[in-house]
C-alpha cells in the first residue's frame, strides 16, 4: 500500500491538473462558481512568492527525474500486485467477489456477516434486503 501512495502522491502533485475555485456568487437559489485555470499542485508551488527558491530548484529536480508513463504503469502494477495478494491469500473469503467486467470488487462486509452480527439463524427471514441464504 504503501508503495501505492508514495507512486500515487507523485502522479497526482506533479502531473494532474486541479481547478481551484476562485470564488462564488449567490443570486439567489443560483450559485455561480468562478475557477483558476487548471494546473498541477507542482506548477502552483513554482508560482507561489512564499516557498523559497531553493525549495523549487529542488522541485524542479524531482520533476526531471519523473516519467508520467512509467509513474502510472508503476501504480497500475502495484494495484495488481495488491489485488493478487489479497484474492490469493483470502479464497475462502465471502467479502471479496469477482465482479463481471472487473478484476475485483472488495465488498465491506459480507451478506453471511450480516446476518451473524444481526443475529438471524434461520432462512424465512422477511429481509430481502440481504438476499438467499448461503447453502453451507
């Protein structure tokens, strides 16, 4: 996870845009919402007057040695690495559910887990919300 992060924190502060909201104006039901032009955390930093210089030529020398590419190749096999673990090490889980069209879908807690906490014992329950009852 960790790994996850530290990738995901570089991608995002130096590659990914963010429109900051300037400001808004009630008139009233309407709000109107005016934005700053769209540019990553790292270009606002080198605009900034308030961070040294220093600071930013530091910056500036992280940024060289990034590639947007590898980053997010880095991320993506990270993620699988993550999820083979966890569908490895937790088979017998009923909390995680392949999904159709997706890798993996990680559920909080299972319909079985449910049903314990609740305290239901025995099918004929008139919940539908939480759906059949496991045969096993």
């Amino acid at each position: 996870m960790n790994k996850i992060y530290q990738s995901l924190r570089l991608f995002t502060n130096f590659f990914l845009p963010v429109m900051q909201l300037t400001h808004k104006t009630r008139q009233g039901a309407k709000v109107t919402r005016s934005y700053d032009t769209p540019c990553s955390p790292y270009e606002r930093i080198l605009a900034s007057p308030c961070i040294t210089e220093e600071a930013k030529e530091a910056l500036r020398a992280q940024e060289q040695h990034l590639d947007p590419v590898a980053l997010h190749e880095r991320i993506l096999a990270d993620e699988r690495h993550l999820r083979d673990l966890v569908l490895t090490r937790n088979q017998d889980q009923p909390h995680i559910i392949p999904r159709k069209g997706m890798d993996w879908q990680l559920h909080p807690v299972s319909s079985r887990f449910i049903r314990e906490a609740i305290g239901v014992e025995r099918p004929g329950t008139n919940d539908k919300a939480l759906g059949p009852w496991p045969q096993g």
